[in-house]
C-alpha cells in the first residue's frame, strides 16, 4: 500500500495550526447553522461529546484528524460548504488534497 504521507506533508505545522485556529473559531457558528448539537456532531465524526465541547470552547486543541473529519462532514453541505470557503478554511492545497478528482488507487 501507498503511504499517503508524502500528500499529507504538504501542509506544514504553521498551515494546519492556522487552519485547525480559523476552523475552531467558527464551530459553533457552522453547527448552529446545521441546527446541530454538540452531541450531533461529536457522533458524527466518532468522538465523546465532551471532547468536541472542550474544542469548540477552546478548551482543547482540535488535532488534525479531527480537522480533517469536521471539514470533511462540513464540505459535504452546501451552506457551511460555503461558509467554510469563505472563512479560507479550504485553502486551495486542502481543497486540492481533499478533492474527489484528486483521489487514486494505493498499492
């Protein structure tokens, strides 16, 4: 199998913790627009409640993994879609690297 490694090392420390800051900011603004819980979305995405309250409080520091899902669930509506585009939340390297076209076997 592929490592995808070398896609992921695109973004560097400075890139994610600017992306993982501006996401973390706009939490609860993109739940409330899905009229979602915390409890909701922490399902969602396979983490406790508590972990994603303590986040979207910045209580807690959202890891990438977690950035990764939340963008992932949000990218797939149309409404927070757009807001995360215009929040430069999807960047284009991450738009790049999430981007169905881009997508390809590992072997």
């Amino acid at each position: 199998m592929k490592s995808i490694e070398k896609d992921i090392c695109t973004f560097t420390n400075d890139d994610k913790e600017k992306l993982i800051r501006t996401l973390t900011e706009h939490l609860s603004v993109l739940r409330a627009r899905l009229g979602l819980s915390q409890e909701d979305i922490s399902n969602i995405i396979g983490i406790s409640r508590q972990t994603y309250s303590s986040i979207e409080t910045m209580k807690r520091k959202m890891t990438w993994n977690i950035f990764l899902s939340l963008v992932l669930f949000w990218g797939c509506n149309e409404s927070t879609g757009v807001m995360l585009d215009s929040m430069d939340v999807l960047s284009p390297e991450l738009n790049d690297f999430l981007s169905k076209n881009n997508r390809r076997e590992w072997k």
